[in-house]
C-alpha cells in the first residue's frame, strides 16, 4: 500500500515535470509562429500565388520492356514541379498506362517584385531496381526538362530548350490559365499537359 502511494506520488512528480516540459515547447512553438506571423506581415512585399496544375501525359515511346499477356511495358509516369528553384512536389505515380491524367496543382509565393518566374517540369518513368529514366517533354535539342518562363505582370509563359538568363532566347507557349501541351522529340520522348494559373 505504502509502495503504491509513493509509485503514485512518483508518477504525479514526472507528470508535472512533463507538463512543464510541454508548456515550455508549446510557449517556445508559440513565441516561433508570431515571430514568422510578424515577419511576414511585416514584410510589405506583395506576393502572387503561381499554380502549377499537371494535368495530364502521353508516352511517345516505350519504357519498359514489353513481357507477353502483361500491361507492365506502359509507363510509370509521375511529374515534379520546381517554381524559383524550389522543389514543391511530385505527383502520383501511375502505374502502367501511357497516358497517365494527374490533375494535381502545386502553389509556390513568389513577390510581385520579380518579372519572371522560372518553372521546371520533369517526367519520369518510375522503374523498381533501376534509377528511373527520365521522359523528354521538352522540345528542342537540350535536354528533358520543361523549362518555362513566367512573366508575372502579363501572364505570358516562354518555353526555353536550354535554362538560362532571362534574356536567353525563349519562345512564347501561351498565358496564364491556358492548357497547353508540350512534346519533348528526343530519347524517351512523351508529352505532358499543364496549366499556370495565378492568385492576385
Ligand atoms: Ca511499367
Ligand atoms: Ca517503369
């Protein structure tokens, strides 16, 4: 009996140091979340939602070896989107079908200050026991990867074949809220359907 009071005593002492354990993260979490809230309201940047919606794809060749009475020589394809460098995500890997409808939007802030964004797009092949390869969505002689520009006070998307300065040659796709289409011509060539939207 004696024991059970002093184990249960023991168990109060822990629990209210564990108590204050919490409260002293949950004033540091606190203090953390009102210093980022004041900064950003701080910050008189105006910002713009750039939505990158992957819509859909299309295989224009073979990525995986055909097996008899088996789908599994169709393609894997999942997409990843970079906005400004900064990785936001990749889509679902669908698995076994060359043409593949994803219709997932990432969102990335960028300041209403800069004239351009760039965006890249990437296509891959999702492959079990081997790197996965790369599908060529972009048109020209260099490389795989979707490289756009976007320009934020008209909506106008450039395609580059080869990332580079702003002022690099670039050809213009489209605006702002169009679906458009994009079809790479090299190896693992497929093409792959998208949207940019944007929040004022
Ligand atoms: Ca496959
Ligand atoms: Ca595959």
């Amino acid at each position: 009996m004696t024991y059970y009071t002093t184990a249960r005593n023991q168990a109060k002492t822990q629990n209210s140091g564990r108590d204050r354990l919490f409260l002293a993260g949950y004033l540091t979490l606190m203090s953390a979340l009102s210093l980022f809230v004041t900064v950003d309201a701080a910050s008189a940047f105006p910002t713009q939602d750039i939505q990158v919606s992957i819509i859909k794809a299309k295989a224009h060749s073979r990525f995986d070896p055909r097996i008899p009475f088996r789908k599994t020589h169709r393609a894997d394809f999942y997409s990843r989107v970079v906005v400004q460098g900064k990785f936001l995500g990749n889509t679902q890997v669908k698995s076994n079908t060359d043409r593949p409808t994803f219709n997932q939007t990432f969102i990335h802030k960028v300041s209403r200050h800069s004239k351009f964004a760039g965006i890249g797009i990437d296509l891959y092949d999702s492959d079990s026991g081997s790197a996965d390869d790369q599908a060529d969505i972009s048109p020209g002689r260099f490389g795989a990867r979707l490289n756009l520009m976007y320009e934020l006070n008209t909506g106008k998307i450039y395609h580059q074949d080869r990332q580079g300065s702003v002022s690099g040659p670039k050809t213009f796709i489209g605006r702002a809220g169009q679906t458009i289409t994009m079809r790479g011509d090299g190896k693992n060539a497929a093409e792959l359907t998208f949207r940019i939207n944007r929040k004022l």
